[in-house]
C-alpha cells in the first residue's frame, strides 16, 4: 500500500477516525495502531508479517534477558546473539543469491562445479528499518541508556506503519516515551502535519516520478543513445529524484506518525545546500546518519585513533553503507566515493583556519553537490560499466537534447532552487496554513491534491528506498 | 487542533478533492480490473461525477488538462483514431522487407533483392510493449549504440496490454510511434497485466481463460499483428518469460498460446517463445542462468516476474538471432551484439 494511493487515504484516514474513539496512547489505542500496523505490512506481503513478529519477540526477549543479567560476560553474549541474529537474517535476504552465484562461478572456475541452491529471495519490504531500530534497541538497552520496554510498547514502536517500510529510523528513547503520555484528547500539530503530507505528495509524485520517466529512466537505461546535454540533465535530475522521492516519503510518514500524536526526527535538511561531504551527511537521511554514526562508526573507534584510523573507519563506514544498499559493485564505488571524499576533506581542513566568504560557500556547495552527483551515476547505473559509458558521454556524447524540455528544466531547478529557501519561510507559511480555519484548509489541500494528480505523471513508481 | 476539527479538514480535503477530480477517479475505476472492487467504486463514484457536473466542480481540473495538453488519466493525449494515417496510406519500407518469413501470402511484401545493412540504410526495429518489455527495449537500443547498422525506437508503457484498450490503446500508439523511424520489423512483448475479463464485442464480459476470452484475446492479438502487417512490417511477437509464482505462470501461458497461435496463421508474423531462455534444464523458472561465458548470472528481477539487464540482453539477442534466422539475405546476418557487463 503506497503512502500515494487512493488505498492508503482510505486505510489511513479510517485508522486515524478509529484511533480518536479510544483513549490516545492508551492499550486500546496501541492494539489499535498495532493492529492496522500488521494490515498495513500484510498489504506487501502477508508471509512476511511472521518475519516481523519473529524480529519483534526476539529483539524483546533478548533486551529484557540483557537488563536482567548481573554479569557483564552474559550481557555482552546475549547483545552478540541479537545482533548476530538480526544481522544473518538481514544478510540472507539481501545477499543469500549474490554470494550463492558468486560461489558457484568461484567454484566453476576452479574446476569444482557443484550445482548450488541458487534461490532468488524476495526481500521482505523494509526489513533493513526495522533491524536497524530493533538493533539500536538493544544496544542501548545494553549500554543503559534505554530501559526495556513493554512488550506492547516494543511491538507498537517496531511496526509502526509510518515508518515500518523505509524509516525514518526511530529510537526507541524517542518513540517509546511518547507511548506512555496519557492524553485524553491530544492536541494536533494538524496544519503542519497536512502541509508536510501535501508537500511530500508533491515532491514524490510531480518531481521524482516525471523526472524518472522524462529523463532519468530513458538515459540511464541506455546511455549511449543520448547526448552530453541529456546525460548531464540525467544526472542532476536523479540527484533532484531521490531527493524527492525520499524525502517525499519522509515528509508524508512524519505528516501522518505527527497525525496520530507521534513525533518522528527529520531526515532531511536541504541536503544540495550542504558546503561540504560532512555537511552532506548531517542533511542527508539524518537517521540513518546518526545510526552509522552511533553503531558503526563511533564503535569501530570513531575519530578517537590516528587521523590513519579514522580514515578506515569513515571508508569502513561508508563502504558499508553502501553495501547496504546492495551486493553491487556500484553501491561499493558510491560508498567509496563518499568515503574518500570524507577523508580528504578531513585531511585538507586539519589545521587550516576556515575562510566564511560568500564565495567560499559557494564554490563549496557547488563542489560539494558534484561530488555528491557523481557518486549517484554509481548509486543509479545498473552496473559500473554503465555508469563509465555515462561519464564517457559526458565528454563525448554529442548529438540533439530532445529530452532535455523546459519541463525538465524547471523540474530540476526547482528541486535544487528549493534547497535555499531558508527554513523560516518554510516554517512560516506552515503557520500561516496552520491558522486559516478548517474549512479553508480542507479547500487549499482538496487544490493541491488535484494538481498533484493534473502535474504527475501516470501511474506512480514505489518509493526508491521500498527495496533497500 | 483538535480531532474534530482535524477530521473537518481532511472530509473537506478529500471530498472536495473527490468531487474536483471525480470524470478522473470514474476514468480510473473503469479502466481497472471487471470485478466487484471496480462495481463498488463506480456505483461510488458515478453521483460524484452529476454532482461536480452539476456544480462545475470539475472545471478547474478540466482546465488544467486542457492547458496541460494531458488527457484525464494523467498522460499525453492519446491520438485521435481519425487523425492516425489510414494503413493503407503508411508508406511501406522502400526496400520492402528482406526478412525470409515462414510463409508467404497477399500480405507479403515483394521479394526484393538482397541488401547489405550499413549504416546510411540500417535495419530499422521498432521495440516495445509493456513493463516485461522494459529491459528488452533498453538493451536493445544498447546493442544498437554499437551496431550503426541497427537503427531503434523503443517505447514501452507500464500497466498496459491489450485487454484495456479503454485504458491504454496499443493499436493506436503503436500506429503513431510506426509512422516515424519507418521501422521494417515491429518487436512486441505484451500480456503481462492481460489475465484480466475483456469486453467483449457484445458488450459482454468475458471471465480470464474461458474460450470466449482466448477468442477476444486472439481476437486482438491478430488484428494488431494485421495491423503491422498492412503497413508492411514483420512482426516478432515475443512471448512471455516463464514466471516464479507457477499460478501466475499458468495464467501467462493462456495468454502466450492465444497469440501464438494467431501468429503462427499469419505469414510475416514471428513467434519468438522466450520460456527457455529464462528456463533451466528440466523447463522450471531460473533466476540465476549461466550466460555466454558460462558465469552464473541473474537473469530476473526480484518479483519473479520481469527481467534483470542482463535478462534483457539475452532477449534482445534472441530477437535478433530469430530476425536473422528469418532472413534470406545473408548480408542481413547480424554480428555478435553481446555486451561486456
């Protein structure tokens, strides 16, 4: 059930009517909400709810085990356990066919073929989310700076539709202790809640999904057929599509966690603003930032060692970042990439004092949103022998720009353009929708929602980040 | 806010938005599956639509399409039938085809003599159909970046086929993308979302498999192979890859048999069975298959159902290894159009 379709307006606004009849946050509403939860996942893939109900009553158990024992050794096994678990699971539906070929083709090679169970797995749609937040559970429930929680609690926190799918990833310290508010009738953050679901439609159906079938799509898919001006408005434009489409979806799953009372992080922070890879990273998907940050990084040894270590650790970071997303080459050179950048920015800053001009600034976040760029032919291509021949014609493709229509244009200097507006303009005209009477409201978001639907194109893609 | 005042806006947002987009809503419930969910949402939706009728709701919308050159289900205007170039007024290939096809009839172009494919006079594919097609076309054009004597046009559209035409009109779009680029052979891979109830020329629903359905489904496969034919053009009318989920599968070979046998009646019309290729040795679904130098290699997409590049490419060689096998002109003989992944 896409957060777009005309299934999750009915579904969600049935479930937010439903969710006002019984005390908010109460055990009523949580059966509730983790009720619809599971309907809401079972629209995927209904075989895949026991994955989820599985990783939830492990992850539970292994947190209340760990705060029980009284030794340091149990603790640390039982942390090992759940986050071993959790990890294979991850690993076997994201990689099990890629090494399994990978092992055939090394065996045949060698002389040694043996017919190997070669199964395609489907992979369960965001079980990467919901690992990483059941892993951050414990870990924190380890280092005590988490109490277990309820059982009811950890189940609602886990599946919780908004974020079930493709995060934001939540901690638990920030989602749990908003369940145990008592509230009799909450107050809703309402207008800014509609105006975050209205924008994330808009920049998820209008500018990612005509940006990927007028331009993205056709030049990614067949590179050589198409001039340097095309592959150059390719690229900026998938840099504009997954902005959109991910923060696009962000938008509408905080929009709707903030309508039923829950406050998620922000996971975006006008990301093609940032003056530099750091900077990047603190703007973009903060959430998984903060997790790579707090449960690789930071454990790996973090910035603690020698500037030699901490090089490995941010290549090691985001090498792994990468893979991640896929056991693809070109998801290890887009983490390569980020890494590298990382290290040599760290290395050319070291004692250097910082030079605020305008110019400066600029110059940075023209470089910066480049390097970003490049690393997204990688991250797009279908393989890294795509995204050369992309880079090749770059330089050589010549030839007309057919596809490169003022449509495009504005589409990709709108979803750049939009990154400078500064936060209290946006914040502003949130309020001032916040303040127009109900009924004015309803009217603004019934015009928005037709022109989304007049501008987007026909049928609208999943999200990018569904199958990560 | 409070929740009464929330639910006001998002009735009034919804509604108001409901009755705004309601001829679009309608369009979109009837071009959906026939079934109960399609009755529901009509009955539904067909006084929203008098309503903003009569309250002109549906103006500002309506505009909007108007100013946007965008028919009501959200895409470009599809073409007038009548300003679509009669078949017989289409210029055929000046070559005429050179393609040796299985048999030869009223419909078959002149025999012609041999022609060396170059690149000032390539052999001109047009490669399309629905989202099964998608890494066909896109493969294919790459093969042809490095072939100048292999000129395409490609065009596939998700969600369609031919049991919508209300929906998606095939024989429309496809006479208009055949009018330029003057292909020679017409590539096409559809039937993916077509294990659906067809109207029938009755007016009668036909149920998915019952033999009223095979016959309106050949019924459409081969007027569309008559249409390409008309112009002049072979057809290669690809069939569907064998499927993951084996019901699935089974309802895909309904639809591959009822075309392959309207194509197997008509000369000029190829019937490339692509189940083997994306088979393993006893015929069963195999995503990893070995490729030309014998490395294990996906050949599919995680659904099951529609190919991985790689998978494309192996389709677009066979498609091009069926037009050579056809072809009585040896300077037609392709070279190697593999491509280093």
């Amino acid at each position: 059930m896409l957060f777009t379709t005309v299934d999750f307006a009915v579904f969600f606004t049935t479930v937010l009517a439903l969710s006002w009849l019984v005390p908010a946050f109460g055990t009523r509403w949580k059966l509730l909400v983790l009720l619809s939860s599971y309907v809401f996942y079972a629209w995927w893939d209904w075989r895949f709810c026991g994955l989820l109900a599985a990783s939830t009553a492990l992850n539970q158990a292994a947190a209340e085990a760990i705060a029980r024992s009284r030794t340091a050794a149990t603790r640390r096994t039982l942390l090992v356990l759940a986050i071993a678990a959790g990890l294979a699971t991850l690993g076997f539906f994201k990689y099990a066919g890629f090494f399994a070929s990978s092992l055939a083709n090394a065996l045949g090679h060698l002389g040694l073929g043996a017919p190997l169970p070669l199964l395609q797995v489907v992979l369960p749609v965001g079980i990467s989310f919901f690992t990483f937040q059941a892993i951050s559970y414990v870990v924190d429930v380890y280092r005590g700076t988490t109490e277990p929680a309820s059982r009811l609690d950890f189940a609602v926190y886990l599946a919780f539709f908004p974020h079930v799918v493709a995060g934001p990833i939540v901690r638990a310290r920030e989602f749990i202790p908003q369940l145990r508010r008592s509230a009799a009738e909450p107050r809703l953050d309402g207008g800014r809640a509609i105006s975050l679901i209205l924008g994330g439609l808009f920049k998820k159906v209008v500018l990612a999904g005509f940006l990927s079938t007028a331009v993205v799509d056709p030049v990614f898919g067949a590179p050589g057929a198409h001039s340097r001006v095309e592959v150059l408005a390719a690229v900026y434009g998938y840099a504009v599509q997954i902005w959109a489409d991910f923060s696009g979806y962000t938008d509408i799953a905080i929009g709707c966690a903030l309508l039923l009372g829950i406050r998620f992080p922000a996971n975006f922070d006008a990301p093609y603003a940032a003056t530099s890879l750091q900077d990047f990273w603190r703007r973009w998907h903060m959430t998984l930032s903060r997790w790579l940050r707090d449960y690789l990084y930071i454990p790996l040894g973090g910035s603690r060692g020698s500037s030699l270590l901490t090089a490995r650790n941010l290549m090691l970071t985001m090498l792994l970042g990468g893979l991640w997303h896929g056991a693809a080459w070109t998801f290890v050179v887009w983490g390569g990439i980020h890494g590298g950048f990382l290290v040599a920015e760290r290395r050319l800053r070291r004692g250097r004092p910082r030079v605020e001009t305008g110019v400066n600034r600029a110059l940075a976040r023209l470089l910066t949103f480049h390097v970003v760029c490049l690393a997204w032919i990688f991250f797009r291509a279908d393989s890294v022998a795509t995204a050369f021949s992309l880079l090749g014609r770059l330089v050589t493709g010549g030839g007309p720009a057919s596809l490169v229509t003022v449509p495009v244009v504005l589409a990709i200097a709108a979803g750049i353009g939009v990154q400078y507006v500064p936060a209290g303009t946006v914040a502003r005209l949130t309020a001032r929708f916040a303040q127009l009477r109900p009924a004015f409201q309803g009217g603004v978001a019934a015009a928005a929602l037709v022109g989304i639907g007049v501008l987007g194109p026909q049928g609208v893609a999943p999200f990018i980040y569904y199958r990560f | 806010m409070r929740p009464r005042q929330l639910l006001l806006v998002i009735v009034i947002a919804l509604g108001l938005a409901a009755l705004m987009d309601a001829r679009s809503l309608e369009r979109s419930a009837q071009t959906s599956p026939f079934g109960l969910r399609r009755s529901v949402e009509l009955t539904v939706l067909r006084p929203l639509v008098t309503v903003s009728d009569h309250l002109a709701l549906d103006r500002p919308r309506m505009a909007l399409d108007a100013l946007l050159h965008r028919s009501d289900d959200g895409g470009p205007a599809p073409p007038e039938p009548a300003s679509l170039p009669p078949p017989q007024q289409v210029r055929v290939a000046s070559s005429g085809l050179r393609l040796r096809l299985p048999a030869t009839g009223e419909a078959s172009p002149p025999p012609a003599a041999p022609r060396v494919r170059t690149a000032a006079d390539p052999l001109r594919l047009w490669v399309g159909g629905d989202s099964v097609a998608g890494f066909l076309c896109y493969e294919m054009e790459a093969i042809a970046e490095h072939d100048p004597a292999l000129a395409v046009r490609t065009h596939f559209q998700i969600s369609t086929g031919l049991s919508r035409p209300d929906y998606y009109d095939w024989p429309a779009h496809l006479a208009q993308d055949t009018a330029t680029g003057n292909p020679e052979v017409v590539v096409l891979l559809v039937g993916a979302n077509d294990d659906q109830p067809l109207e029938t020329p009755g007016g009668g629903v036909a149920d998915f498999a019952t033999p009223e359905w095979v016959t309106e489904y050949g019924r459409r496969a081969g007027a569309l192979m008559d249409q390409v034919r008309r112009e002049g053009r072979t057809v290669v009318w690809v069939g569907l890859p064998v499927m993951r989920a084996h019901d699935f599968g089974a309802r895909m070979d309904v639809i591959d048999n009822a075309a392959r046998r309207q194509a197997a009646r008509r000369p000029g019309v190829l019937f490339l069975d692509s189940r083997p290729l994306f088979s393993d040795a006893g015929g069963a679904y195999a995503a990893y298959l070995p490729d030309d130098s014998g490395a294990l290699t996906l050949m599919r997409a995680p659904d099951g159902v529609h190919l991985s590049p790689q998978g494309g490419t192996r389709l677009a060689e066979a498609v091009l290894r069926l037009i050579r096998d056809h072809s009585a002109d040896p300077a037609l003989a392709l070279p190697r159009t593999g491509r280093a992944r």
